[in-house]
C-alpha cells in the first residue's frame, strides 16, 4: 500500500505539472504557436491517462467511476501528436499537411465505440471496476467496441512504438546531413531526441508487461514511471530552455547575443573589393555544391562556421557582394533549386507547398512571398506558364 501510496503521489504530481505545461504551450503566442499547440496535446494526453491509471491506487476510481478507461482515446491520440510535433519542429511546419488528418481516425473510431460505455450509469461501472480489481489480469481487457477483448492493448502497444520509431527515424536522419554540411548539431536535436527516447521507454516497458504480467502480476504498478519522468524532464526543458517555445530550435542559445556582437564589428570593419571577390566566390561554391538552403533551418552562423569566415565578414560579403540580405540569397537559391528541378519524378505526386518544404522553405507564406519577389509571380502562374510551354513545343 505504501508503493501505491509513493506511485499515487508521484503520478498526480507529475500530470499536474504536465497539464499546466500544456496549458503555457497553449496559450504562449509566438511564430511556433502551431508545433506547441501539438506538443500541448501530447502533454495534455500523457498527463490525462497517468492521472486517470494513478486511481486506480486509490478508492477515487470507485467514488468517481466515471474517469475508469476514460483515457482509452487517448492512447491512440498521443503518440501521433507527439510524431507530428517532431516532423514540424524538424521541418519547419506551421500548419498540417493534405493527409494528416489521418493519423487522427484511430483515435476517433475508437472514441466511437467506446461510447455506450462513457453512457453507462456509475453503478455499472462501479460493479466493473470492483470485479477487475480482484482481477488484476482482466484489467486490460477492454470489453467494449468491435476488436477482440486484449486486442485494443497490444494494437495501442504496437500504433505507439511504430509513431516513436518513424519520430527517431526522422531525428537522426537530420541529425546524419548535419556533419555533411558542415553543422553543428543544434540543441533541438537533443530535445526531440531525449523526448522520444523516454516515450520509447514507456512503450517497451508497456510492452514488457503485457509478456510477463501473467508471471509478473505487479508490473502494471511501473508502467507509468517512464512517462512520469518524461513529463519531469519537459518541465524542466522548458523552464531552462524556452527557446523551444520561439522555434529557435536550431541555434545556439547564445545566438542572439552573437547577432549583436557582429552587428557591432561590422560597422568597425570593411572588406575590400578583392576580399569581397573571393568571399563571394566561396559562398557561391559552398552553396552551389553543397546545397545547405535545403535544411530550412540553415543560419547564417551555420554558414560562418562552415566557411570559417566571421559572421560580420559573411554579412558584409552578402549584402556588398550580393547585394542582398541573407535570408533573400538562400531564398534565391531554393527558388532556383525549385525550378531547375520542378520536373523530377520524385516530385510528381507533391503539391506545390510540398515542394517547397522540399527546398528549405518553412511555410507556404514565405514561400510565396520569396517566389513572388524573385521571379515577379506567384509559383502556380510561374509554372502554369512553364507546363503551358511544354505542352506547346
């Protein structure tokens, strides 16, 4: 009773400070809104369903019946937030894709046939969970909706530990082109990472006590450890690293402070035209042959540190020998990218906006705006025309 006492505390603990995260994500305003909004519900779901399993501890479950498998939903809803937010953070993202809707229809259907379970009386309920107490291996069993009665848990097991393995395949193939292009590895790495990595955990540790409870009837006390650490550890993220909540995600938390210092040396040093010329040159090089512009979070500083040029000398080599800002070349040279390869087989079943995420671009907005600002039209009239010409010839 102790341990159930310890794991009660704990878990209500931990939901409540995973909640009022959620409830900050939510209604903090800034350009990353979108990606919090997501990393919000997946906060709120874990939060939910280890404060609705921490009463069964207790007689709260018994008092108020009608929180027992009131979480079930979410077991499907969570782990394919989190995947969403992880693509977003990575990508840029600011609003869903064509078919994302998809990821939600577990969790719909399965609150679909749920329901005439949510509208049963208290009674029924109450005489259900005093009956699956003295039966802890029945605890899983669903016995509600169409699939098989165990089916639901292990297909929940399986929905979550295919959503965690797609979000770390997504992590380390960014985190594999970084040391190509030169690099260095951000601190949102880290963050997806560590976050993926602990829902990993609990999966397995779900996964394990589906195998061994029937040896092992007091597993299910542990299972909800691994997310009661990982709320823990996003509190703790947060407070120390709220960069995470501005999309800063792939600068140094010193970046800002940088900017400023070489905004201050640059106006105390000028390069001269011969130093322009090869600086010039050598970013046309690195651009044209290694084509970092594609990674939508590529910074002048991730530049800087990849021609080994100060920043305050890059900046001067764009806006004297370019005779444009930063972020208008590596728009410029995604655009050109766009076009050149606009026809590439693999692009064929993309839309318009999923090309530009493609070439670096973050959202639709800034895609348009830099298209419209190089080539003088919006991209549909751009390549309206060019397929008009092609078909012509």
């Amino acid at each position: 009773m102790e341990i159930n006492l310890f794991l009660f505390g704990l878990s209500i603990g931990a939901s409540l400070i995973g909640i009022l995260c959620a409830i900050l994500l939510l209604v903090f305003k800034g350009e990353n809104r979108f990606n919090n909004a997501l990393l919000a519900v997946g906060l709120w779901g874990l939060s939910y369903v280890i404060l609705t399993n921490s009463f069964t501890y207790t007689n709260i479950l018994i008092d108020n019946p009608h929180f027992f498998r009131s979480n079930f939903p979410f077991h499907y809803l969570t782990p394919a937030v989190l995947f969403l937010y992880v693509r977003g953070m990575l990508y840029g993202e600011s609003s869903f894709r064509k078919w994302d809707f998809l990821h939600f229809i577990p969790a719909v259907l399965h609150s679909m046939e749920m329901l005439p379970f949510y509208f049963k009386g208290a009674e029924y309920k109450r005489e259900l969970i005093l009956f699956l107490m003295e039966s802890p291996g029945l605890m899983a069993a669903h016995g509600q909706g169409f699939l098989p009665d165990f089916l639901h848990p292990k297909l929940k097991c399986v929905v979550g530990l295919v959503y965690t393995f797609c979000a770390l395949y997504l992590i380390f193939k960014e985190k594999r082109k970084l040391p190509v292009l030169n690099m260095p590895i951000p601190y949102a790495i880290y963050w997806l990472l560590g976050l993926m990595t602990q829902l990993l955990i609990f999966y397995v540790v779900l996964l394990s006590v589906f195998i061994f409870q029937p040896v092992m009837p007091n597993m299910r006390e542990i299972v909800d450890l691994p997310v009661v650490f990982l709320l823990l550890s996003v509190a703790i993220s947060l407070l120390f690293n709220p960069s995470i909540l501005y999309n800063k995600v792939f600068q140094d938390p010193k970046e800002d402070s940088k900017t400023e210092e070489n905004i201050d040396n640059a106006k105390k040093f000028q390069l001269n035209d011969r130093e322009l010329l090869q600086g010039k040159c050598k970013v046309e090089d690195y651009l044209t042959f290694n084509e970092p512009f594609l990674q939508a979070s590529f910074s002048i500083s991730q530049l800087s540190e990849a021609l080994d040029l100060p920043v305050h000398h890059l900046s001067q080599i764009i806006n004297r020998g370019f005779g444009m800002s930063y972020s208008d070349l590596i728009n410029q040279y995604r655009v050109e990218y766009m076009v050149s390869h606009y026809h590439q087989k693999n692009w064929e079943h993309l839309t318009l906006e999923g090309i530009a995420r493609e070439v670096g671009f973050g959202s639709r907005s800034a895609f348009i705006q830099a298209f419209k600002k190089i080539k003088g039209m919006t991209p549909s009239a751009y390549f309206n025309g060019s397929r008009s010409k092609i078909l012509n010839k």
